[in-house]
C-alpha cells in the first residue's frame, strides 16, 4: 500500500484543523477520502496518547466546566429503532475543561450529558491537578456528585445558574431563548465570586464549532461514527492547545501552561502519528 508523504500528512492535518469536512479535504489535497478518514483516526490516537501523557500536575487555579451538544449518524428523532439507546447513535456531548488563566483545554471527553458520564469527566479532570483549585460549572445537577467524589472538600466549587425567559421553541428558530441573568451558587469551599464565570469555556466552544465541521449545525458534515468525533476532538485540543497562538496570550495555551517551551506547528503532530507507527512495527 502507497504511504503519503509527510508533506501531504501536513496539508491533510492542516485542512483537517482548520475546520473543513473530509470531503472538502480531499477536494484540497487530492487525497482519497479512505485515506483521509484512515489520517484522522491515527492524529486522533497519537494526540490522544500524547495529551493524556503531558497534561498531569498541572498547577492551574481556576478551573471552567461546559458541555457542547453534536450528534452522530442521525438526530435523536431519526435513530432506527434498532440503534435507539446505544451511545453514537443521536445525542452526543463533549465535556470540556479549561483553565481560564492559561486557556489549555485540561481535559475533555466524549459521551453522553448523564451522571455517569459527570463522574467519569470530573474524576479526569481532578487527577490532572497538582493543587487545589477554582471550579465553576454550570447548573447541571449531574455535576454536584460526580465533582464531589473527584475532589471532595479539597475543592471552592460554584455553579453559574442561567436563568432563561419563557420563549417556546417554533419552526425556524435555531437559539436558546433569551437569558434573563444569572445566579451564582457556592457549593463547596470559598470561591471568589468574581472568578465564577463560564465564559473562556463558552468561548472554547464556539472555537469548536469552528474548527471541527462536524460540530457544524444544520449541516450534513456530522459524524458518522462516535469513534470518528472523538478522534477529531483530540486533534482539535492537539492542535488548540501547543499549535494556536492565543490573541490575548500571544503564546499557546501549552507554553502558557508551561507544559511545552515552544511552538508546535502541524509537521510536529504528523512526527506524533510516525512516531506511533514506528513503535508499533518494532
């Protein structure tokens, strides 16, 4: 089987990242659409491993939660009835954790919105910290268990409460209804309550949507497998996190962070994948 070049791995990588579909990318770089799918699932194990590794002991101190919404092979409504209940096939969300100091996107994981997908995150998140932290989270109830279990009294837990207006949802309309305010909510230690904020996280998300295609709404560019959605998460925070300069920062999140001493750029994530290759063949 013909091996791609490292140079077009690059243009692959780099369409892949910059937000454009499979389908796009293969009109771009010309490369057949297997072997695009074939890229995304190797950059998504390799950044996936290599995260997993380097993102430990961190010394953040403030620490921001929030949930985005994606589906996989089709809407809730449209799931054949011999795929209903099964995880990929309807709602999918991805949890996100960030340091809102630094901006570094600490964890992250792919499941569904539930308590037992709460502790799983929360428990991740919780072992990739070197002290006591900031929390804040927003209002899902999912979250008052599963972050006591991970960091127990050694945590300042708020929860920002949105308190939504009664808008009923009607054809052609696409947003949330519109938000009356906020509440904050102490739920453990003493947090500062100028610091309970999801906004970095928030924004994080809109990065998302951005960057990775299948985060699209009204588009057909979903995922069709769940696998797929979370190998383009993993690249996505690969490439967020050590390759992107942040505008207020003016480094990466990860030299920010001081989890790397220098800019990544894309031939850095393609040396990841062949190093991964290397060690399996030996």
């Amino acid at each position: 089987m013909n091996r791609l070049s490292k140079e077009k791995r690059v243009a692959v990588t780099a369409a892949l990242v910059e937000g454009n579909s499979i389908r796009s990318t293969v009109r771009m770089t010309g490369v057949a659409k297997n072997t695009v799918v074939k890229l995304l699932v190797d950059a998504g194990m390799a950044c996936a491993e290599y995260q997993d590794r380097v993102l430990r002991n961190l010394t953040c101190k403030k620490i921001q939660c929030d949930e985005i919404w994606a589906f996989c092979y089709a809407k809730d409504k449209n799931v054949p009835k011999d795929k209903e209940g099964q995880f990929g096939f309807g709602d999918v969300w991805t949890w996100v954790a960030l340091d809102s100091d630094t901006k570094l996107a600490v964890s992250w994981l792919v499941g569904l919105r539930s308590a037992e997908w709460a502790n799983v995150f929360m428990k991740d998140v919780a072992d990739r910290l070197a002290n006591r932290v900031q929390l804040t989270t927003d209002g899902l109830k999912a979250y008052l268990v599963a972050v006591d279990e991970a960091f127990g009294a050694d945590i300042d837990y708020a929860q920002l409460v949105k308190l939504y207006g009664q808008e009923h949802a009607g054809a052609g309309r696409y947003s949330p209804p519109k938000c009356n305010g906020t509440k904050r909510q102490t739920i453990n230690g003493k947090p500062d309550k100028r610091h309970v904020s999801t906004s970095y996280v928030e924004r994080q998300n809109l990065t998302m949507r951005m960057s990775m295609r299948r985060f699209t709404r009204l588009t057909n560019a979903f995922s069709k497998k769940v696998q797929n959605l979370e190998h383009a998460v993993a690249l996505h925070f690969m490439y967020y996190n050590f390759c992107r300069i942040h505008q207020t920062l003016r480094v990466t999140p990860a030299m920010e962070a001081r989890v790397t001493d220098r800019l990544w750029n894309i031939k850095d994530i393609v040396n990841l994948i062949e190093e991964k290759e290397s060690k399996k063949s030996n």
